[in-house]
C-alpha cells in the first residue's frame, strides 16, 4: 500500500482537527496540504513503528507548531478585547491537547508524541486548558435539532458547562424566527432536519442577519471535510461524547470576536 493510500482514510478528521485548532476552514486545510506534501515528497515521515494516523497528525502538529512561531499574531485582530490572560492561558499546544483527546480521540499517549511532550504534560494542559474555557467562555446557545431526546441531551450537556440554552428548534424556519428573537451566542446544528429542512440553509440565513459561531452535528462528518468546497469549521460527529461537545464549543467560542459576538 501507498502512503497516499494509506492516509487517505485519515485526511477529512485530520482537516477537521486542523479548521478547529485554527478556528478557519482555509488555514486548517492549508496546513493540511503542506503537510500532506512534505510526507509525500519525503520532506517528512511518519516515523518507524507508528500507526499511520498518529504519525500524520505528528506531522501536521510539527509544521502548525513552525507556522504559529513565525506568525506575528496567531489569533487574529490584537484589538479585540478578551478576558485577562485568556491568551496566555490557551496557547495552541494546550488547545490541541484537548482537542487530540477529545475530539480525535487518540489516548494520553498517543496525544503526548504527536505533541512531542509527555503524557502528564499533555493531561495537565487539558485541564488547564478546559478550566480557562468553561470558566470565561460561556454563552447563550440555540440547538437546532430535530430529534428531541439528541436536543435533550445536547442542552443538558450545554447547561452543565455553565452556557445558557436560550431556544431548540425542529425545523429552518423555526430556527431563524428563534436566533432573531434571541439572539444567541452561539449556534449548535444538525446539518439534516427531515421534514423540517436543512440546518445548513437554517444557518446560512442566520448568519446573514448577524455572525456568530456555528458548530454543525452530523452522522456522516467525512461528507463535509473534503476539503473541495466551503464547509464548516466546527464540526462533531453523532454519536457524540460530552468531552467532544466540551472541546469543540470552546474551541468555536475562543476563535470568534468577542466584539462580534451577540449577547
């Protein structure tokens, strides 16, 4: 087998861990390619005796860790006002931790060589890390789901994390009449509503109005991280975990301007 072959399978989550960590579709899928590149050009490897995908993301997290040092600002417009020590607190190897073990669930370990640290540093960071997010981060959410008992869930975990769940939704329309009336902070969308419509078109006619951020939940997440099109961003695959829900609301929360944000 190729080594292209054999990381195709692996290349929509790596995107989806790369739009998270760096809050863009475009850098996370640019970061992507290069690193795809370099491994197929043998600028890089994927080391002896690792599994393909955990040496994939090593390579990727060793080419994101090279472009965040040179970059002058890695988190955007230095105007934007954020609570005091936020950005000393979630530096990206922190972020990635939560997001490695969380959301790609890889184990401590394994997490701790694609980060080239050690395990305990690497559970120390997501502590850290998570405390920081769920303690200045919360916000006012509307679900946008349509089955009932995954809505349920979706607002008790939301309401655990100390967020304000201020309106469900079943259907397009009903979505876009509850994110006016509202005004949340912070949209969690099934992309498929059955008879209700799309949750895509529900969102993008919310974000036509006001920008905040969305995270869309999907059984099939490789349909939209093809890297061929606009897709999201933020992105969690049902059946979720609580851990997941945790990393990647933080992780849409810390990117977008709190100046934009709506309260």
């Amino acid at each position: 087998m190729s080594m292209k072959e054999a990381l195709a399978p692996h290349l929509p989550y790596l995107r989806r861990y790369a739009r998270a960590l760096s809050g863009s579709q475009e850098r996370g899928d640019s970061g992507v390619r290069t690193t795809l590149a370099a491994l197929l050009s043998g600028q890089q490897t994927l080391g002896d005796g690792v599994a393909p995908r955990v040496g994939l993301y090593r390579a990727f997290q060793e080419n994101w860790s090279d472009a965040e040092d040179r970059a002058p600002d890695a988190r955007g417009d230095s105007k934007i006002t954020r609570p005091e020590g936020l950005l000393k607190a979630l530096s990206g190897q922190k972020r990635a931790a939560v997001l490695l073990t969380s959301v790609e669930a890889f184990s401590l370990e394994e997490a701790a060589h694609i980060l080239a640290q050690t395990p305990q540093a690497v559970e120390s960071a997501i502590v850290e890390a998570q405390d920081v997010i769920d303690r200045l981060l919360a916000s006012r959410v509307l679900i946008i789901e349509d089955e009932p008992i995954i809505a349920l869930d979706l607002e008790n975990l939301l309401v655990d994390l100390g967020h304000e769940v201020v309106a469900k939704a079943t259907t397009r329309d009903e979505a876009v009449a509850m994110a006016r009336a509202k005004r949340p902070g912070l949209v969690l969308a099934d992309i498929n509503l059955g008879e209700g419509g799309s949750g895509i078109d529900a969102v993008t006619e919310i974000l036509s109005s006001f920008d905040i951020p969305v995270i869309f939940v999907t059984a099939y997440p490789e349909k939209l991280l093809t890297g061929e099109r606009p897709e999201p961003a933020y992105l969690i695959a049902k059946p979720f975990l609580p851990e997941t829900i945790q990393a990647t609301v933080g992780q849409a929360l810390f990117f977008h301007p709190q100046k934009e944000r709506v309260a």
